[in-house]
C-alpha cells in the first residue's frame, strides 16, 4: 500500500503528457491551416496536383522515419500519420475510394490502412465494378488486389486491365490473416464459404480441420460472412473485421497455412504517380506468334539494366493461345532509359501498354 502522505510519482509525469497533448494539438491545427491553404491552391487550378499525390505520400513518411529516434517504432509513426493524412484529404477535398465489398473484405480493409477514416468510402460488388467507377469519375481511386503470396495472381484483377484504361498509382502491402467463423459448434459445419484465394490459402488447414465440410466459393470474404451468419451449418474464412461486422464468432484464429500470408492490392486512378525516387512500372504487353518473342522482350529488359520483379500471364480472351503478359520493373516511366527500353520492347510486341508508375510498397500494413 502507497503512503497517502507521500507524493505522487506519477502526478508531474502525467502533467507533463498533459501539457505536450495541449503542443500536438496546437501544432496538429496549425498544419491543418496549412493543408487548407493547399487544398484552396489545388481546387483554383494554380497546380495541376491531384489530391492524393503517392509520390508526396512516400516522401512525408520517409522524412518522418528519418526524424524518427525512438522509442516509438517507424509502424506507430506511420499508422499517426496516415491518418493525418487522411484528415487532410477530407480538408482538401472529399477524396471517394472504392473496394471490392461488402464491409469487412480485405480489400475494405487494405483501404482503411492506406487511407485512413476520414474520407469517403464506396463497396462495389466486383473487382471490375471497381475500375468501371474509377473510369466514369464515381469514385477517385479504387483499391484492388493483385496478388497474394500463397496463392499468385488475382485474375480479375489481371482481366479487368484488358478492358480498362485506368492507371496505377501506388501499391499496397497487407499482411492477411483468415479466421474461421460461425455461429454454430465447430461439429455442425457442413459448408465454408470464403473467396477462391482465401479458400486456397488455407487449404492444409482446412483438410485437416475441417476435411468432410464443403467448400463455397464467394464474391468475397465479406459476402461469405454475411453467408454465414444467414445459414445454419456454414462458417466463413474472413477477417476478424467480418466477424465483427457480421457478428460471427471466430472459431480458429489465423488459419493461413503460411503465417507471413500478404496480398499485394493496387491503387487505380486516372493519372499515375510522379516520380518519388524509388518508384516500380507496371506494363501489359502481348507478343507476335514466333519462337522466341517473349525472349527477346526480356532480352530488352536485361539489356536496359531493368530489374523485373513480378512477371504473370492471362489470356486475351479474344485468340484462343494469345496471352497477355504483365510485368513490374523497378524504376519509374519518365526514366530516360526506361523510355528507350520500352520504345525497344515494342519491336517484339503485337501491344505494350505501361499501367502506371507508383512508389515501392515497402512496409507490410
């Protein structure tokens, strides 16, 4: 027991997280006058900088990392700041983003970590729907995956840039994590709903678990939530958002079979983004029917000194065996040698369309 009598240690401590509170909040509107006045010089046409710049974004959360001494970790500095940035789209001007829904999709949640709480969000039921409304102007930007670890290539995703002539901005890293959720005993399951990649992410779990239980496949991890909570007998793979959504209750917690599960999602606009230093390109390119083709465009590739990290394939739809081929490669497309690389390219190429150019995702989310 404390004497009563005896000061209290924490008392000048606390007095003291009292005042710094007061300096942070002063300092927090003080910047937000400033992000007014920026929003004021955007919206009157003086710049042609969008609203949501991902190439600022990298450099302002590189400058914070680089004042950062600790003790608080880079991650909490980050988490701080997007969601200042978040309140200064919203001071700037309404900023809409779209995701594969329902609520509490991965995708849903990919957004909330990239852009925060304070701007619009819009749940679209397709990952084509998604790029349909970036492209008649619905929605700002649309938040997609593109790939996961475990399981490869979304291929809607894939297909929907066929169709369509967004571009991408930036790149997100999502750690995922899958819980298996229900409203009844684990006995009782007889079917699990979830979408095709989260199924397939948790494969060996659920042969081991769960091996005489269907398996339904869903538009989303969201939808088979809401499945799952209208059915007896079902259980959903989804994310402890979902369950707190859908008002499921998470029977088994982090059921991936790899335990450093992450999709890759994509942030698509109308306009890629500038160059922030340390930048990716994506392109689509499809090559004549010779021996050889591809070769040579990746020939291309290594002559330029470009370092290709991600390359996949998907049909055209259009020619039975005529595939479209997507890549990433490390640099940005207003690179002069990145411009003589893909102007060489284009020899070997029936088509070469670049996607966009976006900052390096380097922190998983």
């Amino acid at each position: 027991m404390s004497d009563p009598n005896q000061p209290d240690p924490l008392q000048p401590l606390r007095r003291r997280i009292d005042e710094l509170d007061e300096q942070i909040v002063k300092l927090l509107n003080e910047r937000a006058q400033i992000v007014v006045k920026v929003g004021e010089i955007k919206r009157s046409g003086e710049t042609s900088t969008p609203i949501y710049a991902p190439d600022r974004e990298h450099k302002v959360l590189e400058k914070v990392r680089g004042h950062n001494v600790g003790p608080l970790p880079d991650s909490c500095l980050d988490a701080i700041w997007r969601e200042l940035m978040s309140g200064s789209f919203a001071l700037e001007s309404p900023l809409r983003v779209g995701y594969l829904g329902p609520r509490g999709s991965f995708s849903h949640l990919a957004a909330r970590r990239k852009f925060g709480a304070s701007i619009e969000y819009d749940t679209l039921s397709g990952i084509s729907a998604v790029f349909e409304e970036v492209c008649r102007g619905h929605i700002d930007l649309g938040v997609v995956p593109i790939e996961n670890s475990t399981e490869g290539a979304v291929g809607d995703t894939l297909d929907s840039f066929l169709e369509s002539p967004v571009r991408v901005c930036a790149e997100v890293l999502v750690g995922v994590h899958h819980q298996l959720m229900s409203n009844c005993p684990v006995e009782k399951i007889t079917k699990v709903y979830s979408h095709p990649q989260a199924l397939g992410q948790c494969r060996r779990w659920l042969g081991a678990q769960l091996p005489n239980a269907e398996r339904v496949a869903a538009g989303s991890t969201s939808m088979a939530a809401e499945l799952a909570a209208r059915e007896d007998g079902s259980a959903a793979i989804a994310s402890a958002l979902a369950a707190e959504i859908y008002g499921l209750k998470i029977q088994f917690a982090n059921i991936e079979d790899n335990p450093n599960n992450t999709t890759r999602f994509f942030v698509i606009g109308k306009q890629s983004s500038k160059t922030s230093g340390d930048d990716k390109t994506s392109l689509m390119f499809t090559t004549e029917h010779k021996p050889g083709a591809l070769t040579h465009v990746l020939d291309v590739f290594r002559d330029y000194g470009l370092n290709m990290t991600h390359i996949d394939k998907r049909p055209s739809k259009r020619v039975n065996w005529e595939y479209y081929f997507f890549v990433d490669i490390v640099g940005h497309e207003s690179d002069s040698h990145m411009i003589e690389a893909m102007e060489a390219a284009r020899k070997h190429c029936l088509q070469l369309t670049i996607l966009g150019s976006f900052p390096r995702a380097k922190q998983v989310l």
